[in-house]
C-alpha cells in the first residue's frame, strides 16, 4: 500500500509548481473545449529551451490570454479548479479581464478575454492559433515591450526570449520581426515605447552576468529588429500621431492587479 503523504495531488487542484500549472492549465482548458495561451514570465520559462543562470528569477503569478466572449467557460474552469476569484473584480471587469487567487500557493492568475488593454492596446485575439501552449514569441515580446516602466524581471524576460529566439519572417520557430514592426507601425505610441524598450535592453544587456557572446547575440538581435521597424513602412495614424510627438502622452498606466 503506498504512502498516501507522499500521493500525486487530486488534478482538481492547483499544482506546486507554477510553470507546471500554467501549462497544466491550458490543457484542462482543451479539454473544454477552450482555447487558453500562457503569456508573460511563466510563458517566456515555457518558451526558453535553456536556462540562463544570470537570468533565472521567480514567478509569482500566471498571465493567460482568452478569446472573446469566453469569459463564463474560464470561470467555470477556475471553479474547478479549486481557485478563489476576485469577485469586486471579475463583477467589474470580467468581459475583459479576470483575476483568480490560489490560495494554497499565495499567488495570482489574471486571465485577459479577448483584448489586450495595458500601457498599449495589441491585437492578440487573431493569434492564439500560432502555437499550442503560449502567444508567439513575438507577441510575448510585445506584451512585455509595451510596457512603458519596465522593470527587472521584465528585462530578464526578454534577454532570455532574444537569446533563444532568432528574428524572422514568421512564427513557426522564430520571432516574427515583421510583426513586431507592423504593430509599431500601426500605432506611433507603441512604436515610441517599443523603440525605447529595445534601446534600453541593449544598454542592459551587459549588466547580467552573460557571457561576450551572448551578449552580442543579444545586442545584434536588437538591432535588427530596430532595423525592421525603422524600415516599416508606418500608416496614416501613425503619421498623424507623429506630428504631436511626445507633447502629449501616449500610453496608459493600468492599475497594478498583480504581474509575472
């Protein structure tokens, strides 16, 4: 008779791990029928083939991408689970946006429906089909990139996405650097603060730790999506945009609920 102390927990409830977790999240979502796509920190652990030691860092919550007018069938998925939801919260914004709280393991899961809405607005709804388990690595890219006061964990993130993924024309096993322009593109906003960001990761590219060549990996891979946006060719709003510059402000910062 096996020792019931040390029995794999009921899959009801939420794992120990939380890399484990998210994706075991996803999977139970399939099931359902739903579709679910791991974004943020957990997501970039999922995506990185190796682990850079002068990168590695803790992950406190999951961040999960829904489509639209999905937001009954996650709860009900959260529901079984076993988790706690934000209920002032969901009530208020649950068309959009749902957050849930595993209590056990003290940390958050917050579930976008359908839009991505934070420092900058993305059209992620339309790309959930790319990969199995997470958004593409260009959009993980650009959910981080976007974010207007990036801080550690989200510079490691995305040294850590450049260093295993080569800039491409497409989505199968690279980083779309195409998409990454078009987006910035579309939107002069977005292009100031992704523009930035790149600027910025390049100057902190040598304060980890990493070896010489992974940082001019690092560095070469930055400039070259530098190059793709700058060649874009960028559309009428942007143009528009443009001509007010920094004069006026061009993102949003959201009311912190929690981050991975």
């Amino acid at each position: 008779m096996s020792d019931s102390t040390t029995a794999t927990p009921p899959p009801d409830e939420p794992l120990a791990d939380i890399i484990a977790e998210g994706l075991a999240l996803v999977r139970a979502a399939e099931e359902r029928g739903l579709t679910l796509r791991l974004f943020g920190g957990v997501a970039i652990r999922v995506r990185s083939s190796r682990q850079y030691a002068p990168l590695t860092r803790t992950y406190n919550d999951i961040d999960l991408f829904a489509p639209r007018r999905s937001s009954t069938q996650v709860a009900k998925l959260f529901e079984a689970r076993g988790y706690d939801q934000d209920r002032q919260f969901n009530a208020m914004h649950g068309h959009f946006r749902l957050i849930y709280n595993d209590t056990t393991h003290n940390r958050q899961v917050d579930v976008f429906v359908g839009r991505f809405e934070m420092c900058h607005t993305l059209p992620l709804g339309d790309r959930l089909h790319l990969h199995p388990l997470t958004l593409s690595p260009a959009d993980l890219m650009l959910t981080k990139l976007q974010i207007v006061e990036l801080n550690d964990k989200d510079q490691r993130d995305l040294l850590a996405l450049v260093l295993d993924h080569e800039i491409g024309d497409s989505d199968t096993d690279k980083l779309s650097g195409s998409c990454v322009a078009a987006e910035c593109a579309a939107d002069w906003g977005l292009w100031r603060t992704v523009t930035g960001n790149l600027d910025r990761l390049a100057g902190a590219a040598g304060s980890y730790g990493l070896a010489a060549e992974e940082q001019a990996l690092i560095i070469r891979r930055l400039q070259t999506l530098q190059d793709l946006i700058s060649a874009q060719r960028k559309s009428r709003r942007w143009k528009t945009r443009a001509l007010v510059g920094e004069r006026a402000q061009w993102y949003e910062l959201p009311e912190e609920v929690g981050g991975a």
